[in-house]
C-alpha cells in the first residue's frame, strides 16, 4: 500500500470517528470565539451641577429651615447647628431679609419652624434647638412668646421623661425674654400646673408617666429635680411679686429697631392701648378682646399681677395652691441646698399672698 493511499484511508476514518466527550469539561468553543464577559470600570456621578457659582446663603437657609422636619435626628441637628452659625446676630427688622450684606430668615418663617421642636424625640436636637433660641435676639422672639408658652406647656405634660426634664430650660429662657407676655393668654395657670404635675406634687402624683423624674441614676434625678424646682421659684417670683411692665424699647434700645410690640418703629408703643387690663379693656362687656373661658375659667381675666393673687387664692387656682404648699414643706424637710430653694419658695408665697388683695 503506496503512501499517498495510507492517508487517505486515515483520512476517512477519522471523519467517521465521533469525538470522544470527557464528563465535567466544557464544549470546546470555535475558533472565531469572542470573550464578551468583560467590565469597564467607569466613574458615575449621581448629581452633577453645571453651575459655575456656589448657592446663595439665602437658598442654603432655606434649604436647612425645610431639612428640620428631616426623619433623621442627624439631620435635624445638623439643619440647627448651620442655622446656629449662619444667622446673624443681631437684626434691624423682623422681616427684613438682609442684614449687613448677610442673610436672615423672617421671624414668622423661622419661630413657627423652630417652636414644634421642643418635644422633639432627640436630646440632642432640643440641646441645638436651645442653644439657636438663645442667640436670637429679644425682639426677634417677643411676638411668638405665647405661641412657644403652648409647647413648653404641652412639654411639661410629655409621655416621654426627657422631654420633660428639658422643657423648664426653655421655660427660664421664656422668661428671660418678655415675662408679661408668658404669663397673659392663660401662660400663669397652665405654666403653674404643669410645674407642680413636673415635680409630682399635684393629682398627677400618682401617674408614673407625669410625675417621673427621668431616666438616669439619683444624681441626674436629682440635679433634674433641682432645675424644676428653682424655675418653679423664678416663675413664682415673676408672676406674684414682680408686676413686669416691659420698657418702650424692651432691652434691645435703638439699635435694633423693636420696641415691645416687635414692630419695627420705635414710637410704636406711644399710640398702643396700656398694659393692664384694667386701664384698657373698657370694651370687656363685647367680649371681643378677651380669650374664650375654659369650663374651668382657667383663663378668665389672669392677666395682671392682682388677678394672678386672685385665681390662686380665691379662684380655680385653689387647688394648685394646696398642692403647692404641701410640696414646698416636703423639699423644706429635706434640708441641704433643696431645702434652701424651698424656703425661698416659701417665702415668696408668703410675701406674695399674705398681702391684701386688691378688690376688683
């Protein structure tokens, strides 16, 4: 058999051959096979601004004044801190949006904003939230004092321990700003009772959720104790000794431009209607100036120095009276700086309603 006749039989044999598989390997892939199972690494940029100048401050305010209704705490407390810094400490007009070349916010954008956020569920947020209240100016805030009296308020009565703990720190800080205005508009009786359902001295003695002090061991309870107890002197002192009547300039004088009022003119207060009652409600029998009465009468005409006498003495107010002195004569007992704060109270009562009180 020649050579060339060898091939060929090899030849045709091997075309008739089936090709051997082997179990577990793959089929093998034609020669003009192109691997496409590849990945590009490419940078991609979610949010890409095109604009050649940062944004305003004004744009940033208002972007962090929407951001304090955030879900997150974080966030919140963040939205705080920025408007902390950035807002200008001092302010010509309430409602003046620039002041010295910087950026304000109106007082009815900001206040209405900043006052749900004392029974924010955060510590950490109320902390930030207390310490912008206090860098803004007294006349910036005197307009919205009743509005904040309303959530303080309703803080003294939380659920929640710690948000009870911190609403007499905004309270002092009320204070601080237009006492008159905190205790008109019903802000004496249910600032009262709630400092006495705070300390747990009232019919609230026997609801865990009103009269407890917080969590925390007995040397945070007691320092909460302590804070509640000695606004509850300076509240005492403001409504029952000291008849407040806020000067024509509060104490802002000329600089700022607001008088009590918080208009923006300084002889403002020269054509308003006196602060007592009794020297400018001659229209009471209309019934048009004065404040719906509760069942209770809670609200009914407490808006001066004798009329506060008159509701705790003779009034609804009889009732916290006798909660009041029997809580004050327990933290007398217990001696130690407690026991100072609370002769102190006593003897602001002392003073306060063993003086004869004037006859309407």
């Amino acid at each position: 058999m020649t050579t060339s006749s060898k091939k060929k039989r090899e030849k045709r044999q091997k075309d008739f051959q089936k090709p051997k598989l082997k179990v577990g390997k793959a089929k093998a892939k034609p020669s003009n096979f192109t691997d496409t199972a590849f990945k590009s690494k490419v940078l991609v940029i979610a949010n890409q601004s095109l604009h050649q100048t940062a944004p305003s401050q004004a744009h940033l305010l208002t972007h962090h004044l929407s951001l304090l209704t955030h879900h997150s705490d974080t966030t919140r407390r963040e939205s705080l801190s920025y408007l902390t810094t950035h807002l200008p400490p001092t302010f010509s007009s309430a409602t003046q949006l620039l002041d010295n070349g910087r950026s304000t916010l109106p007082a009815s954008v900001l206040i209405p904003a900043l006052a749900p956020m004392i029974l924010d569920a955060s510590n950490s947020v109320r902390s930030q939230l207390l310490t912008l209240l206090k860098t803004l100016p007294q006349g910036y805030v005197e307009m919205y004092v009743p509005k904040l009296m309303l959530y303080i308020t309703s803080a003294m009565t939380h659920l929640a321990p710690e948000i009870r703990g911190d609403s007499t720190k905004y309270l002092i800080w009320l204070l601080s700003i237009n006492t008159d205005s905190a205790l008109r508009n019903g802000g004496w009786a249910k600032g009262l009772r709630g400092l006495i359902a705070i300390l747990g001295w009232g019919a609230a003695q026997d609801n865990g959720c009103i009269s407890g002090s917080g969590s925390g061991g007995a040397a945070a309870r007691g320092k909460i104790r302590m804070q509640h107890i000695g606004v509850l002197r300076e509240f005492l002192q403001a409504g029952l000794l000291d008849d407040h009547v806020m000067s024509p300039l509060g104490n802002n004088g000329h600089g700022d431009g607001l008088c009590e009022s918080g208009f923006p003119h300084w002889t403002t207060h020269l054509h308003m209607l006196p602060n007592k009652p009794s020297q400018s409600n001659a229209f009471s029998y209309l019934s048009i100036f004065s404040m719906a009465q509760s069942s209770k009468g809670e609200n009914a005409g407490v808006e001066d120095l004798e009329a506060r006498k008159r509701w705790l003495v003779e009034g609804p107010g009889k009732d916290a009276l006798g909660s009041l002195r029997l809580g004050v004569e327990s933290v007398r007992k217990e001696g130690g700086e407690m026991g100072k704060i609370g002769a102190r109270i006593a003897a602001v009562l002392d003073d306060a309603l063993n003086t004869e009180v004037e006859e309407e």
